[in-house]
C-alpha cells in the first residue's frame, strides 16, 4: 500500500509539475487597417477563379502569458509611407493604439516576432521600444542585403523598415533564428519552408492542450488553405513550397479552425469578439 500510495504522490508531482510548465497562453487577432474595397482573389490565390474576390485585412497578433511576456506576432506599418496611397488603406488605427483594447500600452510588449519584412508587417516595430525582435536569420539577411543587389527581389520592402531593423541589431534588441522547428520560447515554436519571403517563417503556439498557428501571409486567406492554393508567383519565391507548407500545417493542428490566414477578414467572423476590431482565437 505504501508504495501504490507514494507512486500516486510521485505521479501526482510530476504531472503537476508538467502542468504548471505548459503555457496557458491568451491568442488575439488585432485589425488595425482595411482596403476601401474588395479585392479580386486572383491578387492572392494561383489560378483563382474568375469574378471571386476577397475582403482583405491588415493584421497583428498578441499572445499574452498571465505571467508576464506580451509578444506580437508582427507589427502592423505606419501610415505615412506611399503604400497607403497607393493600397487605398483605411480605417487605420496605429498599431499601438490597437492595444488599449486589450488593457495594454506599447511599452508592454515584451517581444515581437516577424513572420517575414513586407512593409505592412514590421514597419511599425519602432513602436514598441521595449521588445525584442526575433527574425530567420537567412531572411533578415536577404532583407538588408541580397534583396537590394541588382539580381535580389525587393518588392514589399521598405528601406526605411531595412535602417529600423538595422538599428534593433545595434542595440542588441535582435534576435535571428537560425531555421526551422525552433522553440524560442515556451510552447512557441517558429517553422520555415515556405518561401513567401526569402525564408519567412510561421508561429505555432502550444496554450495548454491547444495547438494555433499564426500563418500569417504564408497563407494569405482561407482559400489558400482550403484548396491548397499556391500564392501567385509573384507573392512567393517558391509555389510549390507554398502548398507543401499549408499541408504541413494541417499536421500539426488538431483542428484546421486554429491555421490562422494573413489577409482574410473572414477571420473576424470565426472567433469571439473582444471588439469590433479585435478577436480572441484562444
């Protein structure tokens, strides 16, 4: 009986203690910017049928750790750089602001993770003095470099966004990563192979027994992941590594609902409404 009862206390422990260590973490999406119209789906999906388009929306997400740590996942742009005109942007509220919503102010963001460089996804990093910035390594590489030599691919970037993220490097406020299924931290592991970018990257959450992932425009809208729909050539470097990425994902969810699009304002019909610009995914 003793020992039965000391293998219920042992199991007891350290099941408690394998507990107490999965993150019990909090996934929102904030929109914070919309196009003035719809856009044909051709502009985000290979071989689009004709006529159909899409709502498209500019996004940020935050997980946020009871215990402490307030990540992004991307940073959202500011609105004084010509790609507002020229996307016919509105609705724009300034990333940072966003998260009143959600009770915080920038300088509670503990980190931010960028998904790839496009400007509408880290031009706003400044923002958020305090945070660390994590990038791929081979991304942040070509970003700064490669992407400007006469045979690189720049479309999307910003040189603006290349000195802010030059300056985070300075300052010690930059992490690269070095390539895929890396943990970086505690049940959020980033994933590569898609090739939106040069070596962009996706974010999976583990909170508890659920599994998210925040695709961000390695599946730009649900129909990507729906038909299994390459992005348009000139969105990705790689077609074929676009859809091998979308069937990876579907591996490693429990349920498709939780493989979170970058563009797609459907999105903020399938989950909660903290606001009416704001979701809660878990």
């Amino acid at each position: 009986m003793r020992i039965s009862l000391l293998s219920v206390f042992l199991f007891i422990i350290n099941y408690g203690t394998l507990f107490s260590q999965t993150p019990n973490y909090e996934v929102y999406a904030l929109k914070f910017a919309s196009i003035e119209k719809l856009l044909p789906l051709a502009v985000n999906v290979i071989d689009a049928p004709e006529n159909e388009t899409v709502d498209p929306a500019f996004i940020f997400w935050l997980i946020r750790d009871p215990k402490g740590k307030n990540i992004l996942i991307d940073a959202g742009f500011l609105n004084d750089i010509p790609q507002v005109k020229d996307f016919g942007i509105t609705k724009y509220v300034q990333p940072d602001k966003m998260l009143a919503g959600l009770h915080l102010k920038a300088e509670d963001i503990t980190d931010i993770i960028l998904t790839h460089p496009h400007w509408d996804h880290m031009g706003g990093i400044a923002l958020f003095p305090n945070a660390q910035v994590w990038i791929q390594k081979e991304d942040y590489n070509y970003f700064v470099g490669n992407a400007w030599q006469q045979e690189g691919h720049n479309g999307g970037f910003n040189k603006e966004d290349v000195r802010k993220l030059t300056e985070r490097n300075l300052a010690g406020k930059l992490m690269l990563i070095n390539g895929d299924n890396q943990e970086i931290m505690p049940g959020i592991t980033v994933f590569t192979g898609s090739q939106h970018t040069f070596d962009s990257q996706y974010v999976l959450i583990k909170s508890n027994t659920d599994k998210i992932i925040i695709a961000s425009d390695n599946v730009f809208t649900y129909y990507n992941l729906e038909h299994l729909k390459s992005a348009p050539a000139h969105a990705t470097f790689n077609t074929e590594a676009y859809v091998k990425a979308m069937v990876r994902m579907k591996t490693l969810v429990s349920d498709i609902k939780f493989i979170i699009p970058g563009h797609d304002n459907l999105l903020f019909s399938k989950f909660p409404k903290i606001t009416e610009r704001i979701i809660k995914i878990k």
